[in-house]
C-alpha cells in the first residue's frame, strides 16, 4: 500500500494533485488545515494537506504468518504517524501522544489474538483436512487463514457492539471480493477504509448565508442536550468570536433553565426563556444581525404522542423564515434497540444529524455506526465528559474505525 500526503489551498486540488500522480483509485484517510511555514508564513493562507492511501498490485509472494503480522504491525504504526495531526500547542500535543499510545496498545491486541490464533490453527488443520487429492493444499490453507482472520475481524465488531447485520456485511465484502492470497495488512486496510466510507464525513454546523443560523438540539431527557449546548456555544464565542443567542423551550426543567442562563452570563450572550411557538417566531425577529441562535428543547419520551406534537410546533415555526439546522443528542451508552425507537421517533419531527454524547462512560462505540446506518443521517459531534467548553470534538471517522477494529478488553 502507498500512503502520501499533499498539499493545497483546498481540498479538491489536493485530491486532484493526489490522482494525477496515483490515479483515480486512492482513498483519502485523513484531512487537516496546516499553517504554512517560513519567514513570511504569516502574509500566506492556511492549506489543506491530505492523507491518502492506495493499493499496490499484490504481486509479491504470500508471506508467512509472521511476516504477515510485522507487515500489518508497521503498516498501522506508518498510519499512525502519517495521520496525525500536528498540535497547536503544548497542552494539545500531551493529550494526543496519549490518545496515540492508547490506539496503539489497542490496535496491538488485534495482532497478539491473531497470533496466538495462527499459532493454534496448524493442529486444528489436521483434524479438518478433506480428502480431495486434486485440491491444492495451499490454497486451502490460504482460504482458511483468510477466513480466520475474517472471523476474528468480526468477532472485535461486534464485542464493539457493532450489529451482527453490520459486522456481517463488512466480513461478507472481504470474503466475497477479496483474493484468497490477499495478504492480511491488506485485509485490514480494506476494513478500515470501509468503515471510514460508511461512517462518511461529519456534518457540523454551518454559518448562516443571508441571516442568523437557527441551531435546534433534540433528544431524549437526559442525555446531555444542555451542556453540549453550552460547550458549542462556548467554542463559538471564545475561540471564533460569533454573535450568539441562546434560546430554551424547556419549560419543564427549572435546573437545566437555570444552568443555561449561567453560561449565557458567563459568555455575554442574550438568553430567552421560549414559552410557545409565537414567542419563538416574535425572539428570532430581533435577532437577525448574530451569527446564531441556539435552541435548547424539552426532552420528551419517544413513545408521548402529545409531547412529540409539541416539539413538533417548535421546530417548524421558523421553517420557511430562517435557516435551521437540526442535531438530534443521543447517549453513547443507551441500548442499540432503544436507539433505534429514539432515531425513529425524532426522523418524523425534523431531517436531523447526530450528536453522541457519554463516550466517557463506555468502552464499546459500535452503537455509533449501527446509528448512522439505520438512519443516514451525518455524524457531527461527540463528547467525552462535562467539562464546558473542553470535552466536545468533531467526529472523527479514522479514529472511530480504529476503534472498532480494538479489542474492547483492552481499552482502559
């Protein structure tokens, strides 16, 4: 496999740059804004480089197991070190030298159970050996290698609760289109790639063209739709500088009330307390010169018809007068049937994207990916604790992958 990084003003002419030289069948791995360097790097403008990966023809011999094994291993340490971002400051290069090892020590299982596992195949060969003189033994034991590095792979997606229906259908595309001698750092690669394309690029909010962004977060009660208002809000203000409003139709909660209307102290931004669709429509008028206004709203069961007509009127007011963006919040930790209902219920009210909040709190994301699938809709955020404005990124889908691909048993 080859794995470059290019440079441009954007990303389309990065990508281009990227074919002209490796042709059209490259997969892009990672993307990130750099700071230009040099004397003068303060008169130029930010670029895009990419990281992007494609497949060498497979015309080399089949290694051996323990070849195969230090190939997968450098592969994934050259994509660890050719994908990561550079730091900004001091504080932020500590947190991901963490973030690295800890990938690195999961993604290391993978190798150790996969060894441990070719290491035990050869006796229980013996035992299944057919007795068809024509076949070529080799590429039975190629076949079979194949498939046991296939159930293995299957095996870590769904103790990462990934769906069976899922996790089958990637294993099934391996099996299906993948040679047998293909060689297992190849394999592993192919995965990756996959889960990185079904997971798609995040969809994060978006400034307004003509007039405020209108933001709604939707969800469940308690899932964390307040303080991961206050978070986005806190990045919009601090760090870019934007005219923010904060509104809330959570009329039933004093507590979460209360805490907003601290944060809009603490940041300086106006705070309305919404009591009906009327009131919404009158508040967003006198707002029309920030940049945007995010909308807190009451959490509800998925199962109450009157609530859900409720929020409902909240949401559509400001249909066709503003431009809005809704994200639906929902708990990392919640059960993949239950999310499913959640998911359902809110796909009536608004076209929504996805907020997971509570990553701190599990050790398996495979609900993530189950999510995205069953509803299409794009990733966003996620977060990963209460601290305001800290704990909230852009979802990232190269680290998620890697994720997946972990042995939930040893991640700390």
């Amino acid at each position: 496999m080859v794995i470059k990084k290019y440079q441009a003003k954007t990303e389309e002419e990065a990508v281009e740059a990227a074919k002209k030289e490796l042709g059209d069948d490259i997969t892009v791995i990672h993307s990130r804004n750099v700071k230009p360097k040099g004397f003068f790097a303060f008169l130029k403008k930010m670029q895009v480089e990419i990281t992007v990966a494609k497949e060498e023809e497979m015309d080399r011999p089949q290694n051996t197991a323990k070849e195969t094994l230090a190939q997968v291993n450098r592969l994934r340490e050259k994509a660890e070190k050719d994908t990561a971002p550079v730091p900004e400051n001091i504080e932020e290069h500590k947190a991901e030298v963490k973030t690295d090892a800890a990938v690195e020590a999961k993604l290391e299982n993978i190798q150790n159970l996969l060894e441990q596992k070719l290491i035990n195949r050869h006796s229980d060969e013996e035992k299944e050996k057919k007795s068809d003189k024509a076949a070529d033994p080799a590429d039975d034991d190629k076949r079979r290698e194949l498939m046991e590095f296939c159930r293995l792979l299957y095996n870590t997606l769904v103790e990462n609760e990934v769906s069976e229906r899922v996790a089958n259908e990637l294993v099934d595309d391996i099996e299906q289109n993948c040679p047998d001698d293909m060689q297992m750092e190849h394999v592993l690669s192919h995965i990756y790639q996959k889960i990185i394309l079904k997971f798609g690029r995040p969809g994060v909010i978006s400034p307004g063209e003509n007039g405020p962004k209108v933001v709604f977060f939707i969800g469940p009660t308690g899932v964390g739709k307040t303080t991961t208002l206050a978070k986005i809000a806190s990045k919009m203000r601090l760090a870019q500088n934007k005219r923010v409003v904060l509104f809330t139709t959570d009329t039933y909660r004093i507590s979460a009330t209360d805490q907003l209307k601290t944060y809009a102290g603490i940041l300086g931004t106006p705070f309305h307390i919404i009591y009906t669709p009327e009131e919404l429509e009158e508040n967003y008028a006198k707002y029309k010169d920030v940049d945007y206004i995010l909308i807190d709203t009451a959490g509800h069961s998925h199962n109450n018809e009157e609530q859900k007509k409720d929020i409902s009127e909240f949401l559509n007011v400001l249909d066709k007068k503003a431009e809005c963006e809704y994200y639906l919040v929902v708990s990392a930790t919640t059960k993949y049937k239950d999310l499913l209902a959640i998911a359902d219920a809110y796909k009536e009210l608004a076209d929504y994207r996805l907020i997971f909040t509570k990553l701190d709190e599990t050790e398996e994301c495979g609900n993530l990916l189950n999510l995205r699938l069953h509803t299409g809709a794009a990733m966003s955020y996620v977060t990963n604790g209460q601290n305001v404005p800290d704990d909230i990124e852009e979802f990232n889908p190269q680290a998620m992958a890697r994720g997946l691909l972990t042995d939930p048993a040893s991640q700390e």
